[in-house]
C-alpha cells in the first residue's frame, strides 16, 4: 500500500509536489525517470474540441475563454495546467474535456429555442458535461451485460455534487441533461438545476442584486443547499430542514427527454419498461453497477421522472417507436 501525506494542501504547486511523493513513494516512478505525459481533465472546452487534446497556447486559450461557462471548474483547472507546465515544462500535457462526448448531440439536442444570432454570434448552445464519466459508465454497462455498445441504448446517470443525466444511443450521446453551462438540468449539492429563466432578471431587479451575483447564487447556494440547508446527501437523509417530500422533489425533477429519444414511444410505455428494468449509475469514484428498480417507491419515481423526460423531442416529432434494442436505465 501507498502512504499518502496528511494535512492541508496550500495550493495547486503543493499538490503537484504531493502526487509526485506518492508516486515516488509507492514505487510507481523511479527516482530520477522521466514522466511520459501528464492529462488533465477540463470540463468546459466549448464546441472546440471533440476529443482529447495536446495542450498549446491556443489551446489554453480557449479553456481561458470558456472558464465563463464553467466558473466553478475551468479556472482551477487552468490553474493546474499552468503550475505543472511551470514544473514539467517539457512534458506533454493532455487535456481531456468533459463537454467532447456530446459533440454527437443533434441539433435538435443541442439547439435552444433562441434568437439565431445567440448561437451564431454568441454560441449559446447545449454543451453537456460528465462527458468523460458518461462515457466510462456506458462501456462498463456493455460489459456488465456482455453487449456490444453500439447495439444497446443506454441512460447513464453522474450522481455527485453534480449531477446530470445522459441517452446514449449505439455508443453516441444524442441527449444530456447539463446545458450552456453545468447550472442547467438536475437539482444538485449547491447548483438549482433547471429554474424559469425569469427567476434570474426577476431576482435581480426585486432584490437589487447585480448579475453575477444571481449567478453565484444559483451556482453556489441553491440545489441541495438552498432546499435543505446542507449540499451533502449525509446530511440532508438526517436533516430536520429537509422534509422527506423535499428529498423526493430534489431526486424527481428536471430530468431530460431522455426517454423518446432512444425508443421510449409514450410516458406509459416508459413506466412500464422502467418498472422492471435496471439503472446504471456512477458514483463519486465513477464504479459501475446495475441495480434492479423493483421497489414501490422507485416505480413511483419512475412515473413522476417520465412526465419530465418527454419535453424536448416529442415537440421536435422525434419521438421514436417500434424499436428492438434493449435500454437500459
């Protein structure tokens, strides 16, 4: 086993000097041998990049511009490339993106119903995000039932402090439920998942709030936190704040149309098929499982998820019907 340093880690530059201990320490690098190349995961890369990238100038420079969209993750994750470029200067570094997976959404997906020059001049669009997570658990579901992925259609769920949900049809993410930024879709530890977008010019003007404020507010003190008083689901199963209805409210919302855009023909049908079918899932530390739904109360959170997922692609006619291949939720 490897002895892993206690204590507080300062900054970025302290960190890396820790990693390097462990790796050293467990034998994993030898001393004086050369690192081969050092990846970074990236959550917002923007319509720029679909796959996994070798970082540059430029490339740092739209992750700098996309750090916008992605407030709580892009800065600190520049940051770390910065301080390992510092340190490693002649190592390759890769970035991996989280939003690439869903560079195959449609544009029927990833399209708002928005004046066209927000996406032509200011590409306002649906990205996605947990594209990397997405991506591992749907592999891991294949083997787990000794499928090829490109046959199967998949409902992939990240449950973490963020939280989103993704329809993979035959390998290829075609519907996720994180927008423009990760503050869209579901409840989550401090984000508010999907609100009326009037709540933001609403709040503002009543409470006298500037813009970016509004916009702390719903990315750092709503979700869980705002619900319940605490954004980790240890404390919020125990707390006298959090009602069990309000759990379930925070667990049942804004979920996507998941459900007609990889077979799913009406709400009924997806109850039924949902009632006996499996989920999987990914945790914190991004396992892999299946895990039967034949309990009451998720049958019962089936039913109120499908009234949700049915949104976007029955208004766009994509409703697809009569299909074969089996989903797994």
């Amino acid at each position: 086993s490897v002895e892993v340093p206690t204590g507080n880690v300062l900054d970025h530059a302290a960190a890396l000097d820790r990693i390097a201990t462990v790796l050293k320490s467990g034998g994993l690098i030898e001393e004086g041998e050369a690192i081969g190349a050092i990846g970074h995961r990236v959550v917002h890369g923007g319509e720029a990049f679909r796959a996994a990238t070798l970082i540059d100038d430029r490339v740092l420079e739209v992750i700098r511009q996309q750090s916008r969209l992605a407030p709580l993750h892009n800065p600190a994750n520049l940051l770390g490339i910065e301080v390992v470029l510092q340190r490693q200067p002649g190592v390759p570094q890769v970035a991996v993106f989280d939003t690439a997976f869903h560079q195959t959404l449609p544009p029927r997906a990833y399209r708002y119903a928005i004046p066209e020059e927000w996406y032509t001049r200011y590409s306002v669009r649906r990205y996605g995000f947990h594209g990397t997570s997405h991506a591992y658990v749907a592999r891991q579901a294949a083997a787990l039932l000794e499928r090829p992925l490109g046959e199967l259609n998949l409902i992939t769920l990240h449950l973490g402090n963020g939280a989103s949900a993704c329809a993979i049809e035959g390998g290829r993410s075609v519907e996720t439920s994180m927008g423009l930024t990760p503050l869209e879709g579901l409840v989550m530890g401090t984000r508010s998942g999907d609100v009326d977008p009037s709540v933001a010019g609403y709040i503002a003007s009543e409470a006298r709030l500037p813009p970016d404020r509004v916009e702390a507010a719903l990315n750092r003190e709503s979700g869980l936190e705002g619900l319940c008083g605490a954004s980790d689901l240890r404390d919020v199963a125990t707390s006298a704040m959090c009602s069990s209805a309000r759990r379930t409210a925070t667990s049942a919302r804004s979920w996507p149309s998941t459900s007609t855009c990889i077979g799913f023909a009406s709400t009924s049908e997806l109850t039924r098929r949902c009632s006996g079918v499996s989920m999987a899932w990914c945790s914190r530390r991004a396992s892999v499982r299946i895990r039967p739904r034949s309990d009451s109360v998720s049958v019962m959170a089936w039913r109120v998820w499908a009234s949700a997922w049915t949104r976007r692609s029955t208004a766009a006619g994509t409703v697809a019907r009569g299909r074969s291949t089996r989903t797994v939720v």
